[in-house]
C-alpha cells in the first residue's frame, strides 16, 4: 500500500499535542475533584478560578506498581475469559485485500461472568481509594500497548490503515498503522474496543456506589441508583450488540494506535466514571420528580439511538427483511444502498443525537454543584460533531455525485428540521 499524504487531527503536531494533552485531562479530571469533598476541595458552579487551589500531588500519589498490576490482571483476565467462554463466530467486512476476518463473539457472556467474579470476590469499594494511581496506570498500560503496536506493524505482510500509514512517525502512532493487529486469532483491536474498558467502566461505578454505602451507612442515594443503572444499560447494549461494532469506521477504516488504544483503556472508563465518582460524597439536591424527569428524557434518547442502530444494521444484514423492507434508499454507483427514510430519513446522524442525550441524563443525575460532571455531554458533543465530518468527507469520496444526491435527500444532520 501507498503511503498516504492527507492529515486528519492537526497532523503531526495536533497528534503529538493530543498524545500528550488527553492524559493531562483524565488526571485533571480527578484532581480538580479528589474523592470528593473529604479532600477539602472541588470545583463548584463553574468558577475556573478556583483551580489555583487545586491540591497537586507528587509522584508517589500518582503511580503504584499495585494499581499496575491490577490494570494488567483485568486486561489478562479479560483475554482469559474471550479464550475460555463459548462464542459464536462474526464475520467482519472485506478488506481491501479481499480477506473478510473471523472474530470470536462472546462479550456478553464475558460482561456478566466479569460482574459476577467481581461482586463476589472483590472489594470493589477499592477502586475509589486507589482512582488516581488506576487512571495513570490504565494510561501507561495504554502507552506500553501502543509501542508494541506501532512496532510490530512493521511485520512482512501486516495490512496497513490508509489513514495512519504516513511515513511520519509520531502521526503514524497516534492513528495506528495496522488496520487489524492479530496475536494469532486473537484481534486486539475488537478486543480493546469493548472490554476492558467498557466493563471496566461498569466495575468503577459499581466501586463507587460500594464506597457510598460505606460512607452512608448502608444507603445509596437514587442519583447513584439512576447513574449506575443508566451507564450500565450503555455497556450492556454494547456487549449484547457486539458484532454490531464490525462494520463501524473504528474497526473497518481506522488503525489501531494509540488514539484508540488510550481512547478505550484509559479515556472511556476514567472520565465517563466522573459522574458516579462524584456522587460518592456530593447530594445532587434534586427531588424525585426532576429525576424522573430525566430519567425520561435519557430513555427517549436511549431509544432513539437503539432503534436507529439496529434499522441500519438489519438494512445491512438483509435489505429484504419484513422489518426494512419497506425503507426508501438510495442505490449508488457503488452498487451499495443509502437509506432515506425511517430513522435515517429524519436525519444523517440520528443516532448521535439519540446518544448524546442519554448521556447528558448521566450528568444531569448529579445536579447543578458543578461543571466537572458535565465534562461527557461538553466532550462528545465535540467528538460526535468532529466524526461526523470525518464520516462526510469519507462518504464524499467514496461516492462522489451520489452523496450530494443523498444529502439533498437528507439534509439534517443531527436534529430534523433544525441543523
């Protein structure tokens, strides 16, 4: 394969500053609220100022070989239990060498054993007293992956991602030059995709409502209750729907590098845990009814994200299935259909909306006390927004005339009738 000329992220220099800013935000994350209140400070409202008093800790607080190996014990066991538990086989997409990959689909199974090995031989409450030193080391545990990914894509015959096969090292890093790096059958990319931390990130919250219990004497507060419930109801989805992240772009176009390396190790379960974190030692204030309220409104995105995703998938799988069959696309000179009705008729990127709002109910669980816990919803409105353009410039290559008839056909983006 070519060597490719086109830059996403800032190039080499918007790469390098992610590589070394994004860790910076998951440790700011915690040190601009440590364990909560009992450390004597957290960021209120949304008055930045009084970062100037936020505690810094030294070395000793940040990195323990113990937190390590934790973090190394629950990738290996992880592996252990995809080696062990029964699967069924999943096929992903043709590649451009014509191969089509055979994955073992088993996270479903592999989500509820986890659970119960770590609710009854765990002390889970652990994982709120050691937060800090388990965040740098998933952070260095993804460093150290991303090292040996990047070296051994320069294997004799390792399919290389368009997008990260460059020339330019420390870019070539970032996005990852081997598009689906096996040890055996044993794909690491899909792996880390959905294990460890997602469910890690399960494990974290349920650590959290262990420590409020403690602290509480036994009572959990219903904003703990909703978070946990919510945020388990994403991981699980995903788990149940595994196969489903075959033909998603992290899988079929990007390499795997440290972007999705740290992004999936280390990002997804130390920052999307930020709400429950809070909620250990901090009273959201707010009356069952505005719960309720939100709760109802995390449903309905819910909802709209579930429904949207799996209409397109069953339009992939079969486009002829009593439940499709109906839909309206658009046939390419590709030879591949764009729907344009249903779900995706209201909207290109229905499904991100449906998404964002059943997260921003996770921050809307725990209050008004402060900005920190609206760090998800501020975050990926930003991420969504920046991959759909990825996915537009994608699309606007790979069919050309087509999707400008297909955007004429359906041209909100995330909201109909709005934007």
């Amino acid at each position: 394969m070519g060597k490719t000329t086109e830059y996403e992220f800032g190039g080499p220099i918007g790469t390098t500053i992610n590589m070394i800013v994004l860790p910076l935000v998951v440790v700011f994350l915690y040190l601009a609220c440590p364990n909560g209140e009992s450390s004597g400070f957290c960021l209120r409202g949304v008055d930045v100022f009084q970062l100037k008093h936020m505690p810094i800790p030294g070395l000793s607080q940040l990195f323990s070989l113990d937190a390590f190996a934790m973090c190394a014990g629950w990738f290996l066991f992880l592996v252990f239990l995809e080696r062990i538990l029964p699967y069924k086989v999943g096929q992903g997409v043709e590649l451009s060498n014509g191969q089509r990959l055979k994955y073992r689909i088993n996270g479903h199974l592999t989500f509820w054993v986890s659970l119960f090995v770590a609710e009854h031989f765990i002390d889970l409450s652990i994982l709120y007293d050691k937060y800090l030193e388990l965040a740098v080391a998933a952070i260095s545990l993804s460093i150290l992956l991303s090292v040996y990914l990047y070296l051994s894509s320069f294997k004799k015959g390792a399919l290389l991602a368009k997008g990260g096969n460059t020339g330019c090292a420390p870019y070539d890093f970032w996005m990852g030059r081997e598009l689906n790096p096996r040890v055996g059958d044993f794909d690491l990319k899909v792996f880390c995709e959905l294990r460890p931390g997602l469910i890690g990130w399960m494990l974290l919250n349920l650590g959290m409502l262990q420590k409020q219990r403690q602290l509480n004497n036994g009572s959990v507060s219903t904003s703990m209750l909703l978070v946990n419930a919510f945020q388990g109801l994403y991981v699980w989805d995903a788990l149940y729907n595994e196969e489903a992240v075959l033909t998603t772009m992290d899988v079929t176009t990007d390499g795997f590098g440290y972007m999705l390396c740290f992004g999936d190790l280390a990002w997804v379960p130390f920052t999307y845990s930020l709400p429950a974190r809070y909620l250990v030692t901090h009273n959201a204030g707010l009356s069952d009814e505005i719960l309720l309220a939100f709760a109802l409104l995390g449903m309905l995105g819910f909802y709209v994200f579930r429904a949207s995703n799996s209409q397109k998938d069953a339009f992939r799988r079969d486009p002829q299935s009593e439940e499709v069959k109906h839909l309206k696309y658009l046939k390419t000179e590709r030879g591949t259909s764009l729907i344009v009705s249903g779900w995706w008729g209201l909207a290109r990127k229905i499904n991100y909306t449906g998404d964002w709002f059943f997260g921003l109910s996770w921050s809307l669980f725990t209050g008004f006390g402060s900005i920190l816990t609206y760090f998800y919803p501020i975050y990926f409105a930003a991420l969504l927004a920046h991959r759909a353009w990825r996915d537009d410039h994608a699309c606007s290559l790979k069919y050309g005339a087509d999707w400008k008839k297909f955007k004429e056909m359906v041209p909100y983006v995330f909201f109909p009738w709005l934007f």
